[in-house]
C-alpha cells in the first residue's frame, strides 16, 4: 500500500501562512508604497486565498499593525546577523561604520521609510511607528556596544553617541539614494563617517592607553 502524504500540522500551517501574509505585506509597501497596499494583493503576493488572508487578518489596519512588528523583527535580525565578533576583527571603528550601512541598503529599510512617510498624516501609524523606532533603537545601541566593547572599544557612551550620529548621517545618504540624481558614491560618505569616528573615540583610546602603561 503506497504511502500517504505528510501532511503539515494545522498549527504548523497556520504559523507559515502568517510569516507568508507579513513578508508579502512587507513587499507590498515596498512596491507600491503603503497608501496603495491593499489586502487582497499582499494574499497574492502571499500565495494565500482571501478567505486565509482575512482568517489571520481580517482589516488592513490588524495587518499593517502586525507588519510594523514582523519589519521590527526583521532589522532586528539583519543587525545581529552583521554584527557579529567574527565581524569584527579588523579596524573596530571602520568594520563597524561598515556594518552598520548594511542596514539601509534592503528593503526593510525602504519599508522602514513608506511606513514613516505614511505615519506623519495617520495618527495611530505614528504611534506604532514611533513604539517601533524606540525598541530598534534601544536594541541595537545595546548589542552595538556590547560588541564593540567586547572588541576593546571605550566608553559605552561614546560609542552609543558614535551609533546614534552615524545612524543619522546614513539615513539622510540612504534617502538621497532612494531617487538617484547623481549623488556622491557611498564610500565617500563612508569614509568620512570613520574619519570623524575616529576623531570623536581618539581622546579615549589615547587615556585607555596611558592607564594601561602606568
């Protein structure tokens, strides 16, 4: 008697047609911005039918809320995922600066950007996203430092303002590269960002050093 199919658990199912509806949606936003998502094309850029879609989701608002956080968990893992000791190893400062641009070239950084844009006029987006920033925020200037410090780097305040100044100067290159005009090339930003990154952790460096010869 031939072997019956495996079939997945129901639960099992359910868990993949969930992580399929939220990375469509994720696409959705990147394609057409978010003020033209629309439910039923995030079911079939999902693969799922609508029937499915509206099971786990049943309004827009519901799945974009749920959108914001599976995109939180996303940068999330793609900062952990760079930021790694092995990653490390070389110069701390230029392999950091380095890394920590991996984190505006993919789409959930333009997603990160149509869920802002739509926020300024939609009063509960703006609370979600806000909320959003704030953990991403909190999250990778902890695992920054952490990491940086483990590597031998100063004070983890001066690293956390190194992060927050060098994050800042990114979004502003990254938005420019959104609509292409003839920009600077990206290394040229990049390597002034280590300029002045080595120029802001120098005095640190140079006591950490005279505490270690005394």
């Amino acid at each position: 008697m031939p072997a019956q199919p495996t079939r997945r658990p129901v639960q099992a199912r359910s868990v993949a047609t969930r992580a399929a509806l939220l990375d469509a949606a994720i696409e959705s936003i990147c394609a057409d911005g978010y003020a033209a998502v629309t439910t039923s094309e995030i079911a079939r850029r999902a693969g799922v039918s609508r029937g499915a879609q509206l099971h786990h989701f049943p309004t827009k608002a519901e799945l974009m809320t749920a959108a914001i956080e599976h995109l939180l968990a996303l940068r999330v893992q793609e900062f952990r995922e760079a930021f790694t000791a092995e990653a490390l190893r070389g110069d701390l400062v230029d392999d950091g600066i380095d890394l920590l641009w991996t984190m505006f070239e993919g789409p959930a950084f333009v997603a990160w950007v149509e869920l802002w844009v739509a926020a300024r006029t939609d009063p509960d987006l703006a609370v979600a996203m806000a909320d959003m920033d704030r953990r991403f925020t909190e999250e990778t200037r902890l695992l920054f430092v952490e990491l940086t410090r483990g590597a031998g780097a100063p004070d983890p305040g001066e690293l956390e303002m190194v992060r927050d100044l060098v994050f800042a100067a990114m979004e502003g290159v990254a938005l420019q590269r959104l609509v292409p005009r003839g920009q600077r090339p990206v290394a040229d930003y990049l390597r002034l960002l280590k300029e002045l990154a080595h120029v802001v952790l120098e005095p640190r460096d140079r006591s950490a050093r005279r505490t270690e010869r005394a």
